[in-house]
C-alpha cells in the first residue's frame, strides 16, 4: 500500500478535536463526530475487564447482494456520476427489545466496504450508517461515501472523484463534510483538506459551499451541526483569525455568522460553541458562547502554559471532557459545560478514537493507542473499572460511533462496517 499524507494544519495552540453533532436523529437522537484525540502513547494504568472477544460469532448481515450503478436523470457539475446501488439479500436478524427495537444482538458485519474506510469519517443518522472510504488501487485514489440502511441492508456507494470526506454531517435530505483532495506526490498520495461539500442524497450531486481561502494550510478546522443547521471554522489568516459560517438551506447560500482573533477547532450541542485558545499569558483556555453569537464566556483555564496544554475533544448533556495535558497523569477528565468541578473520569486512558459520537448516557467508548484492535468502555464515573467491549487482534479500528442501541465501527482486513448491541 501506498502512503497517504494528510495535510497537517498550521496556527492552532492545542491538539485539534474533530467533532459533528447530528441532528434529526428520530431513532437514535445520536450525536455523533469522530474526534482527532491522539495524545502521547504510555500503556493504560486500568485493569480491563474482558466481555466480548471477536472469538464470538460474527454474522454477515446482508450478503450476496449486487451492485448497482443507477446514472442520474440529467447531466451535473461535480465529481459524481451517481450513485451505486447494491441490494443483499438475507433478512436482517431478530430484532432488539421494545426499547431499543434496533438493536444488533449478535456482532454482526453491515457492510463490505470494498475500500479504506478514513478515519473521522462514520456517521449515524436515523436507520442509515454513513461511512466515508477511498480506493487506493487506482493510480490515484478516489474516494466515496457508502450509506447503509439499518432497515433493509441497501447498500448505496456515492463515488466523489478524487477527492475524500471527513467530519461528514448528516442533514434532512444531504450529507456535508470536510472535502479532501487526493493529489499524488513521490512516495504516496497527499490529502488537503481545504472545501466543505456537500451531498444531496437524493440525486448524488457533490457541490461545494465553501473554500479555503488562505493557501498552504488546513484552513476549515471543524464541520458540526445541530437542529439550527451546519457550521463550519476556517481560519482566514496566518494569525490564526477565524470565522465561523453556516449553510442557509432556504436561499441556498452560506452565511458568515461569527468572527474571532484565534482558531476555533468547534464543539457544539444544542445551544452553544466550545473551543479552546491561548490567552495572553500562553494558558490554555475553553470558551463558549450561544449560537449563532453573543456574550463570550470563559469557563476553564489551564494551569500550565504552552505547550502543556489539554485537548478539548467532546461533549454531552452535561459535560465537556477533555485529555489531561504532557505534564500530567494522562487520561480523559469530564467538567461541567457551566465551569463547575471537573473530575478524571479515565486514568491512564490514552484514546486514539474518542468524542462525542462515542457517549451514550452511561457510558464512554474509545480505542486506546495501546491497543488499536479492541473498543473499551467504562460507566461515566470516577475511575470506573474499563471493560473490552469488543475486539480482534486482526483488526485496525479507524471509525467508532454510538446510538440508542448499538456500537458501529469500521475495521480492516478486510475492511468493513460493523454493528453489535449495547
């Protein structure tokens, strides 16, 4: 396999925390984003409990189906010639309980993603699971967002050219995402990220609402969205000024909604923005003010200056939660969104995928970089024994997401979406 390089990007104090909050969810009322929450590695200090090893039977959902390819009605700009279609064919498996009839009882595999699943590119919304993935068996890759009906097995692979999504938000009707373009260099293939896409699930057309507008950087930090709409982040000068804007879906058009003197690498629920910045003094501070604007608060400052800072990586109901930063003991702390007292929820833990997209009410998900083949968990209190949710010591896990009902990743060899209950 050839190397992929991913543009890193420039002006930001702290590690940058990818998160996408998705709105509409009927079924599930998931939030959900991948976030970028690597720390440094060190084994984790908590004595993990086994409950689900991949020694379980693993089930192929819907299997044997065909792939279609259905050409749009009429002609389009864009990188998509349509979407493909594939119907498989078995019934899905018994259904969950009253309470969760969605639930997967057995692991069991969704989908074969016949490409690279990226990583920061799962999504779940209502009774579909989006996945973002990219051939690289082309001379140059290309890539494509694959949708699976929770319902039916269908199976519907959007191509997009040459180019990539990450931070996919799913929307009435379209899919946005941060958009990648592939370009081959001398030992591989590089990613830069720099449009926001977006995909109307209908038609399959691929249109860009925004562009980076200062060059040689990964300028669009975040893509989130909630019941309000999409935003998105772009620095708009080497100073690490940034706005923030939104997709109006009535006009059509997008709208500048907030401007600042720093980075805004964004979370966000229902009502509010989170991000981190440094202040004068190189202390690492969280902020948040309403949407789409007003009074901007303080709500944390970090005790030790740059470089020793945290990472700001997710949200919830109550909390944001943060990884502990270089010169302390490493793990994963949760403070109240109200500036209240924070707690250190996971001791030791180091995730490589951890965020919003993977707590549920009780519970935290992540995969930890001392071991990238198993999905860990533990109850959302103080230093709760860690239990191994599931795990393959074949497998590379690159996507993780949470709902109501089930667990969904993508894992490697061969690359693949999966699904178990709660």
């Amino acid at each position: 396999m050839n190397r992929i390089w991913a543009s890193a990007s420039g002006g930001s104090a702290c590690a940058v925390a990818f998160v996408v909050v998705i709105a509409g969810c009927d079924r599930t009322g998931l939030r959900t984003r991948v976030a970028d929450g690597g720390s440094s590695s060190g084994p984790d200090t908590q004595e993990a409990v086994v409950r689900d090893q991949a020694m379980e039977p693993q089930v192929d959902l819907w299997d044997g189906g065909k792939d279609l390819e259905t050409p749009p009605e009429a002609p389009f700009d864009g990188p998509v010639l349509g979407p493909e279609i594939g119907w498989d064919g078995e019934t899905p498996p018994e259904a969950g309980s009253s309470a969760c009839p969605g639930a997967v009882n057995v692991t069991t595999t969704l989908a074969d993603l016949a490409a690279e699943a990226l990583p920061s590119a799962l999504v779940v919304n209502d009774d579909r699971v989006f996945v973002g993935v990219m051939d690289d068996t082309q001379e140059v890759p290309t890539g494509a967002i694959v949708a699976v009906s929770l319902a039916t097995g269908q199976t519907t692979r959007f191509p997009l050219g040459q180019t990539v999504a990450n931070q996919i938000v799913a929307m009435p009707g379209a899919l946005f995402y941060l958009q990648g373009k592939v370009a081959k260099i001398a030992d591989g293939w590089s990613i830069e990220y720099t449009d926001v896409g977006r995909l109307d699930l209908t038609s399959g057309k691929v249109s860009i609402v925004d562009s980076a507008v200062v060059s040689s950087a990964v300028t669009i930090w975040s893509v989130v969205g909630n019941a309000s709409g999409v935003y998105w982040s772009m620095l708009t000068d080497m100073n690490g000024a940034s706005v923030i804007r939104r997709w109006d879906d009535e006009a059509g058009t997008t709208q500048t909604v907030f401007s600042w003197g720093d980075t805004l690498s964004l979370l966000i629920d229902q009502d509010h923005f989170y991000w981190s910045q440094l202040d004068s003094g190189l202390h690492t501070v969280f902020m948040s003010m309403p949407i789409p604007s007003g009074p901007i608060v303080q709500i944390f400052q970090w005790p030790q200056v740059f470089p020793d800072a945290p990472s700001l990586s997710a949200i919830d109901d109550q909390s944001l939660y943060y990884f502990a930063g270089g010169s302390a003991p490493p793990g994963i702390v949760a403070m109240l969104k109200t500036a209240g007292d924070d707690h250190m929820v996971l001791s030791g833990a180091q995730p490589i995928l951890f965020g919003s997209q993977t707590i549920d009410d009780k519970h935290l998900y992540w995969v930890d970089q001392s071991d990238q083949s198993s999905i860990r968990r533990a109850p959302k209190t103080v230093d709760a024994p860690t239990e191994i949710f599931w795990s393959a010591s074949s497998d590379t896990i690159s996507n993780l997401a949470v709902d109501d009902c089930n667990v969904y990743w993508t894992a490697s060899a061969p690359s693949r979406l999966l699904a178990r209950a709660k």
